[in-house]
C-alpha cells in the first residue's frame, strides 16, 4: 500500500509531466479526413492473473491501417489473426494500485516494450533516411538506414510525392525541415505511428492518465480509450448518463464527456452497432480528441480497437502458454472494480 509520502511524489510527478501533454494534432495524417499517411497502429495493454497482485504480462502489438489486416500466420492464436509486430513479456510489479496512479503501477513496463522494440529490431525502428533519387541510393540518417524494411523501388515510388514539400512529419520530438528538390528529398517511416491505450488520458482525476504518462514518456501520439466511465469531475454513471447512451443508436455516434468544471474531457463512443456498451476516449498525447474518436472508431470491427483487442488476446494467451498449471488470466488491473479502463465484456467482441 502507497503511502501519503508516496502518493505525495506520485502526485508531484504526474504535475511535473502533465505540463509536457500536448492536446493537438501534430502528424499530417491527422488532419486527413481519412488519414492518409497513417499506415501503423499500435495497441498496448496488460493482463493479469487473477489471485496473484505481483505478476502480469505487458502486451504491444502492431497492426496495418487501415486494412487491420496481418502479414504472417500462427494458428495457435485465437481466430488465426496477425500483428505486423507483437511483444509479451512477463513483468513483475512493484508499484501497488492506487485509484488515478495506475500509470505509476504499469506505465514502465510498456516504455520497455516500446524500447524493445527499437532495440531488438533496429530495421523496424523509426526511420529518416535521405535518398538521391538520380543515383538511386540510400545514405544512412541519424535513425538507422532503410535497406532491409522496403524494397528500394517502394520506398523511391513514394519518395516521388513528396518532391516539393518544405516540411515532413515530425520524428519524436523533432520537425525536419529543408528544401526538397527531385534529386534529394527524406523518406520517413515508422513502425507504428500512435498508439492506442487501454487506460484513460485527460480524462483523469488530475488530467493525467496512462495514456497522457506513456505519451510523453515516450513522446508519440497516444489515445486513452476506456471500456467504463471514469467519474471524475462530477461525470458520474446516473440516469441521465444512461439516457445519454441510449441516444447512441449507431455505430459512430457520440456525445461529449463534459465536466462540471465545463471542461470536454472525452468522448462516449459507440464503436460497433452489435454492442450498446459504449467506449470513453481521451487525449493522450498528440493528438485532438476529434482525432482521437475518429481514429478509434476506424479501429474498431467489434467494441474494442483491434490494436488494443489484439494486445489483450495475445498477452492473455502468452501466460497461457508461459504458466503451468494454466492460471485464470483477468485482463483488468488488481482489482477490476477500481481500475481506470475496466474490463471488456468480449462477449460482443
């Protein structure tokens, strides 16, 4: 159990980094009405075994947009579905669960795996290469060199749409800027380019959920989306909130999570027209929330972001697999009843 010193550094922490969130579209793809340019979404999550408040297995997967579609088959894995990239791994937890601290209890772990991931497969590591497209060579950027994750003729095909641009998206913290010339122009890519999280962002105690923490920990774009309502701010889950939620008669449909401060905090989404259960999405980190709801929704072919399904199946089969004799596995926190992003009914997923 925290205790007051801690919860005391906690909450000086999650102030310190707060300042740092940014609730705006950065990336070109977002202001594409249909996101153009968005090509990889990563989904991130930790599932628990039920009795056991030390162990969990931190899941990150990476699929395709906007087919959600798979490069490679394992069959072993629940309706045969595959990820570009996957990584579970079994971590042991330190921190205790302390309602709107969740972050402090998790976020390290998937840091990790997103730190794995560029060091166990640098070909897969963002990229920024600079290409002479009349010699037809790739010179190594400060990331790592493209060969080896395009073939050179993709990666020159798209080159050629970005002759005369004076900008690229943004690299992490950085804007590269230059004159681009048909002879010499940066080609940009990332493994996956924002990440979808099973938690909460902005719509927090203190605005500052896993989603906002990972986000700028890591400084990608980050979506918080939760399967119940965070009563926060005087949002509580009452009659007129479920009047609200009845009015979302389609898929799509939405209505804004509006605080007694009079602040917009999230969004209630109807994600998939088989479940009346709505999903509650927040900014995270680098991105609108308009961009947020929208995203999740082309996320999603059941309740739940594919990214973010997928992340629980595999970390749920992953312990599984690693625990003998099997073990319940509960995709929630220590005690789902408090947990910020409860667990989802995958009975309509």
């Amino acid at each position: 159990m925290a205790g007051p010193a801690e919860r005391s550094r906690w909450e000086r922490e999650q102030a310190r980094l707060k300042a740092g969130v940014v609730e705006q579209d950065t990336e070109p793809w977002q202001k594409d009405p249909n996101f153009a340019g968005l090509e990889r979404v990563g989904g991130v999550d930790l599932s628990y075994i039920k009795g056991d408040d030390t162990r969990a297995c931190a899941s990150l997967v990476v699929l395709s947009y906007p087919a959600l579609e798979v490069t490679r088959v394992n069959p072993s894995l629940r309706g045969s579905v595959q990820v570009l990239y996957e990584d579970c791994r079994m971590v042991t937890l330190t921190a205790p669960y302390v309602a709107g601290f969740l972050a402090f209890r998790e976020v390290p772990f998937l840091v990790e795996a997103v730190q794995r991931l560029q060091q166990e497969q640098p070909r897969l590591r963002p990229q920024v290469c600079r290409v002479s497209l009349s010699q037809a060579e790739v010179s190594c950027g400060h990331r790592v060199l493209l060969e080896g994750v395009l073939p050179l003729e993709t990666a020159l095909d798209a080159l050629h749409g970005c002759v005369g641009a004076s900008t690229v998206p943004s690299l992490g913290s950085q804007s590269l800027i230059a004159p681009w010339s048909a002879q010499e122009v940066t080609f940009l890519l990332w493994l996956f380019q924002v990440l979808l999280v099973d938690g909460n962002g902005v719509l927090h105690h203190r605005g500052f959920g896993v989603a906002c923490h990972l986000g700028v920990l890591t400084d990608l774009p980050c979506v918080g989306v939760a399967k119940n309502l965070l009563q926060v701010d005087g949002l509580v889950r009452d009659e007129l909130h479920r009047e609200q939620i009845r009015s979302l008669q389609r898929s799509g449909d939405t209505f804004p999570l509006t605080g007694t401060s009079g602040r917009v905090l999230g969004m209630a989404l109807r994600s998939y027209h088989n479940s009346s259960k709505p999903l509650y999405v927040s900014v995270g980190h680098r991105v609108s929330l308009d961009t947020a709801v929208r995203l999740v929704g082309s996320c999603c072919r059941y309740r739940v972001p594919e990214p973010i399904r997928q992340a629980d199946i595999r970390s749920r089969e992953y312990i599984r697999k690693q625990l003998c004799p099997p073990l319940e596995v509960r995709p929630a926190g220590p005690e789902s009843s408090k947990k910020e992003a409860e667990l989802e009914d995958y009975s309509d997923a």
